[in-house]
C-alpha cells in the first residue's frame, strides 16, 4: 500500500503541498514537515492564513523565493481565486494600453470578439485562458539539451586563465618562477570569461495569433528553464510580465500560473502600442539593453505603423540582435507584404519563420553562431 493511502485525507493536501515544494527545488527536511503538521494541528486554523503563517514559521522559505512560495500556496490552497485579479487590479507587472481615436466606436464583447482568431482586431477583449495536458515536443527536448552552449553570450569583465590571450597573468607567473630560481620560463595567460547574453521574447496573444498561442507559451517556458537572464512578457492589449509565473518547474504549474496574470487573450492586436508602453517604463526598456530581442508575432496592426516603426526603431538601437518571428514567413525568399512588416523591415536583424516551434528553437539556437 502507497505511502498516500496510508496518511488520514484531511492530511494529505498539506503533505502534497511540502512534495509540491520540494518539486520547484525547496529544500524541506522531514522534520520541518512534522513541525508544519503540528504547527497546523495546535493552531486549529479557521482561515487560510492561518496555514500560511504556520508554513512559513515551519517549512523556511529563503527570502528571495518568497514571491515563488507565495504563488505555490496560492496555486495549491485557493485554485484560480487566488491569482485572478480584481475588476481593476493591474500590478506594477501589467500595463494597460491607452485607448487613442476609438471615437464612438462599440467594444466588442469578449465573448463574441474575433472568436475565429484569423482576423486582427484593436479592441480590447478580457478573456480567460486554460492549457490543457501539455506534452513536450521534439523541438523542446533540442531547446532544453542544447540550450546552455549554443544560445549567445557575451565577453563579461571578469578574467579567467587560458593558454592564449591578450592579457598576461601576472600573479601566475610570477608564483611560477619561484620554482625556477625567479627566472621566467613561461608567461601566463588570461582572457575573458565568457557570460550567458540576455535574452527577452515577446509574445504576441491576440486573436490573430490564437492558433499559435499555447506553442509559443510552451516554447517560452522551455527557454526561462533552459538560460537563465530570460525575460518574458505578452502583449495585445496589455503588456504583462510574465517571467516570474515561468519561472514555475513543472509546465502545468507555470502556465496556468502565467493564464491567471495575463487578461488580454485572443483580443486585440495593438503591437506599436504596447512596445511603446514597454519602452516606457525604465524597468522594462532596461532588460532590452544588450539583450537578444525576440519578438513572435504575425505583425498584423490594426493602429497605426507609425508608432510600431518608432518602438522598433527604439528596440533595435538598445538591442544586442532583433529578431522577428512571423508566421506569415513560410519560406527563406519570404518578402513583407503587410504594412506593419515593411515598415518595422529595415530596424529588424532577422524577420523569419515562427511558425512553428521547431522554427523557433532553430532560429534561437543559431543566435549563438553571431558575432559576440
């Protein structure tokens, strides 16, 4: 008989919570689990805090994966209540785009808004998204195994020996020619360590992209996993942050956290705005500055080029590499046929193929071949 059949049922649900913890790499003894129990058992809790209180004084969260725990007692005591936001309840992670010339113009119920997702529309939709079993594809194995040598990196200030290199390591010849009666017979060498480049992806969720949504979240959970400057954000309507919820181990956990964050699902295409609205905040423009940008999205803007060729314009100057991944590329003779993509052609390093997510792990594992 099982370990878990054995435990009485009202224990159980906060054992599994002490196995989620230690699945997202909290370190739990067996006896903080005991003192968590009878923590529980003495305080007779009547409300939620109460447990909470008693996991924290018990189970030891480091400091800075409190956020993280957080979530994870959320996730596992309250479900989806825990996470939805409030009516008005943007955080400092989400920012709502302006609505600019609407006029009089009717929203669209999000209910009946753009329900095919083949069409890109600019007004905004809340709807509430759920992933379902995911299975990991081929592609994602080859990011998650190849990831940490080939995505790019950059020369970091720090020195490390090597048996060539343009500086000398004084401090290790000079304890080698103690050995030599203080005569120098062989010069040291050092050179700079090499460091993981930052890398951001953002990720068009409108209703144009419907069909490809749940891929690329996919894709994006795989990367934050596999690299470790990754910065992940979505945009439609919104523009949300969403790195923290993906930062989650197990996928489930991490993109049902992520649905709960972001409000504008399958909506409204509003790209130059909300790239506008990233730049905007210093937080935000700042994680772009000598990272691999990657932008996945069909490029289909409903407002006007104008401000999507600024961001760009912007984005590219601040960028160590952009890239582009469009769906509408099928092939390497692809040409922009849609003004948003003519107009953002010439700001753009590389505007391929993002139709698929063995495109997609190809072009970012190639990121690595460029010039440092």
């Amino acid at each position: 008989m099982s370990t878990e059949l054995q435990l009485p049922r009202a224990v159980r649900i906060f054992v599994s919570f002490v196995a989620l913890l230690r699945a997202n790499r909290f370190a739990v003894a067996p006896e903080q689990t005991t003192a968590f129990l009878t923590a529980i058992a003495l305080l007779g809790p009547r409300m939620l805090e109460d447990i909470k209180q008693s996991a924290l004084a018990t189970l030891a969260p480091p400091p800075d994966r409190r956020a993280t725990f957080d979530r994870l007692f959320d996730l596992h005591f309250r479900g989806s209540e825990a996470i939805a936001h409030a009516e008005d309840g943007e955080d400092d992670e989400t920012v709502r785009l302006q609505e600019e010339g609407r006029g009089e113009e009717e929203p669209l119920l999000s209910d009946e808004a753009n329900e095919s997702g083949l069409i890109a529309a600019r007004t905004e939709a809340l709807v509430e998204r759920r992933f379902a079993q995911l299975s990991t594809t081929d592609a994602l194995w080859r990011l998650a195994r190849e990831a940490p040598r080939r995505l790019p990196r950059r020369r970091g200030h720090r020195r490390m020996r090597a048996r060539r290199g343009p500086f000398a390591d004084l401090r290790r010849t000079l304890r080698d020619s103690v050995r030599s009666d203080g005569e120098i017979l062989r010069l040291g060498h050092m050179k700079r360590r090499q460091r993981p480049r930052k890398v951001l992806l953002l990720i068009d969720v409108s209703g144009s992209m419907k069909s490809r949504t749940e891929e690329n979240m996919k894709f994006a959970h795989a990367l934050v996993q596999a690299a470790p400057n990754v910065e992940v954000f979505t945009f439609g309507t919104r523009l949300t942050r969403v790195t923290r919820a993906l930062r989650l181990k197990r996928r489930e956990q991490a993109l049902n956290a992520a649905a709960h964050l972001v409000s504008d699902w399958d909506g409204g295409t509003r790209i130059g705005d909300a790239l506008q609205a990233f730049l905007a905040v210093p937080r935000f423009g700042g994680y772009a500055r000598g990272a691999a940008v990657i932008i996945v999205s069909d490029g289909l803007e409903r407002g006007a080029t104008d401000a999507l060729r600024d961001a760009v314009a912007k984005l590219s100057r601040r960028a160590w590499r952009l890239s582009w991944l469009t769906p509408l590329a099928t092939g390497p003779g692809f040409r922009p046929q849609t003004e948003a993509l003519v107009a953002i052609e010439r700001f753009v390093d590389d505007l391929v193929d993002g139709g698929s997510s063995a495109s997609i792990v190809a072009h970012v594992l190639a990121l690595g071949r460029r010039a440092a």
